[in-house]
C-alpha cells in the first residue's frame, strides 16, 4: 500500500526536512514495511498533484506532515483525494495556521482575556471553500494532530467540528532528547539564526528589523559574548553575509555561511548560553536541545510554538517598536533565569511523541 508523506518538501528548508526525516525514521521502526510504501511529496509529484486529482489514486494513505500546511492548497489536494477515493485514510501530523497578520493576531490574542470573551471568525484564506474543504477534511480524517493551541481556538473560531482534534504540538520537538546536563552558565557563546522571509513578517521591515539585530550583537560583544550566524534556508545565507559584514567587531563574530542539517545544528548550539532565531525550527531545535531562545516573532506559527511550550514570554515581535531595547531585556531575563526555563522540556517532548506517534496504530 502507498502512503504519501505531504509537506514541503524538496525547498532546501531544514525545518520541514526535518520533519519529514523524523517521520520517515519512526515509520520504518513501526510500521510493516514489506506491507506499507512511505512516499514523500517531492516538488514535481505535488504539482501533479495539484494540476490533476487522478494522480491521488495511486495513494491508500495521505500523510499532511508537520509544517505550516493548514491552508488552501494543501487542503484542497486532501479533498480532491476524497472526491477521487472515498475509501482513502487521510491523517494531519503536526501542521499549523500561519499567516495571520499583526492586527488579526492581537485581536486573536485578546478573545480569551477577561476584557474581551466575544467570538471572532479570522478566516483570512481567499479560498471562500476553504472552511468546507477543511471541515470535510477533518470529518474523513483518521488522526488528526495540530501544532499548537492557537492552531486549535483559529480553527474552533471557523466554527468548524473538532471533536476528535488534538493539539499534539511540533514535530520538531523529537528531533532530539534533552540530555541530563544542557546549555552552560558560564558559557559566552550565543548562536544567531538569521535569514529573510521576503517582507512577509511583521513589521515588514526586514532591513530595520536587521539593523536592530545588528545593535543587539554589538552590546552583546560589549557584554564578552561571541556570536556564531547561520541560515536555515538556502535563501537565507545572503542575509547571513548582509547582517556579518554591518558588525564592526567581528573579532568576535563567526559567519556560517552553509546551511547546516539538523544535526549540525544541534551540535552548534549545544554549548551556547542561548539562541536568538529568526525562523521558528531554530527555536523549535533549541528547545528540543534544552537550550534557552529568543525567538523573533515574525509571522503567527512562532507564537503558536511559544505558546505551546509555555514560554510566550521569550518572543519578541518583529513589529515591536522598542525591538532592541526588549530583546536586551529578553537577555538579561535568561541570564537570570535560563537554567530553570526547561525544567518541563522532557516531559513536553515524552507528551509530544506519546500523542504523534498514535498515527502509527493505523498502520499495523
């Protein structure tokens, strides 16, 4: 039998990567694979996909891997695979809402607030069959895992079923456990992920927003760190090389400028005194290695993480208009507080693969 792996695949992007290794990894250790064909969406296969429904029948299984996937395109290609095999599983691991602007996620932020309990519909897609698409999505579904808590209350406020939802958390959470010791007090190492999101964040400023980080790496030096920069995304490592060459003192400043693999990464970060990150799976990555972040909130899916983990307070938006003087602040308060951030960490990532490792009972 076929089973699709559907995410973003194929881009040169480490954080959807690696969620598809870490579910290839856990398919190849639960499943019968003499019995099972795990597929992944390579850039080609999703535009046949998407251009002609037919190609669907050739799958028994479709997979919606982690990622920020809950949107029209994907969701129409689990619709079109109902219309073509009413038969098909159908299963979300780990996929989220992006894409809310800064105003829809402050209005979004205040509906459960004591001065605020009216309901609000934010469906922000084009897409007018969205919502149907989506609500027949979940009804046929078999598993259905989403990222985060915000994921779930965007969702419940479309007024969509979702009796059998669950918030399941990042799949990028299992790219490693949290060993016995992590981080070091003492260290003055602070790893930077830097990169673009080609004006779409918020604030929509990125050269200000770079101008900012580049203040913060200078006190930071002031303050005896060294700093270490490195992309995520093969797109990002013009950036990198942008925000370098603004850094006076650089003495004290390191530039990668290849785009590490997962495990790379994690090797990188392993003795810092924190992160600053700029995509959401550095920070997911640093706290999957129990190493305190600062996370630069530049589009709704880093809050959606932050919140899930219970550390809304160690993101920063890139629309906030104190930015270096707050991220400074944000410094000074993992200085204080760092070693007892991720006192729950494991218990978060035993909780995560207990809830997204269900999907594989369905193929035994």
């Amino acid at each position: 039998m076929n089973v699709l792996y559907l995410g973003w695949l194929g881009y040169k992007n480490i954080g959807d990567e690696l969620m598809w290794d870490i579910f290839r990894e856990k398919f190849n250790q639960k499943v019968d694979i003499t019995k099972y064909k795990l597929i992944p969406s390579t850039r080609i296969l999703q535009v046949r996909l998407r251009n002609n429904k037919y190609y669907l029948k050739d799958f028994d299984s479709i997979v919606l891997g982690g990622g920020s996937l809950l949107v029209p395109g994907y969701i129409t290609i689990l619709y079109n695979a109902i219309k073509v095999n009413k038969n098909i599983n159908l299963f979300i691991w780990g996929s989220g809402i992006d894409w809310l602007e800064k105003k829809e996620l402050d209005r979004f932020l205040s509906i459960n607030s004591e001065q605020n309990k009216l309901k609000r519909e934010f469906n922000h897609f084009k897409d007018k069959q969205f919502k149907h698409k989506l609500q027949t999505v979940i009804q046929h579904a078999k598993f259905i895992g989403v990222r985060g808590h915000f994921t779930y209350e965007y969702l419940k406020s479309l007024g969509l079923q979702l009796d059998h939802v669950k918030v399941t958390g990042d799949p990028g959470l299992l790219t490693t456990t949290i060993p016995d010791s992590v981080g070091n007090l003492n260290s003055k190492k602070v790893v930077i992920n830097w990169g673009t999101a080609n004006q779409n964040l918020y604030g929509k400023d990125e050269e200000a927003l770079e101008n900012s980080i580049v203040d913060v790496v200078n006190e930071l030096i002031t303050k005896g760190y060294e700093i270490y920069i490195y992309p995520i995304w093969n797109k990002d490592i013009a950036p990198c090389k942008s925000l370098y060459e603004k850094i006076t003192d650089k003495k004290n400043v390191h530039l990668i400028n290849t785009v590490l693999d997962q495990y790379q990464i994690l090797e990188l970060i392993k003795d810092a005194r924190f992160t600053i990150n700029f995509k959401l799976h550095a920070n997911v990555l640093s706290a999957a290695r129990g190493i305190p972040f600062i996370a630069l909130g530049y589009r709704f899916k880093t809050f959606d993480f932050a919140n899930f983990i219970g550390l809304d307070q160690l993101v920063i938006s890139t629309s906030d208009p104190n930015f270096t003087e707050n991220i400074l602040t944000k410094v000074s308060y993992i200085e204080n507080q760092g070693s007892l951030l991720f006192n729950d960490m494991s218990a978060i990532q035993q909780t995560v693969e207990n809830d997204l490792d269900q999907i594989f009972e369905y193929f035994r």
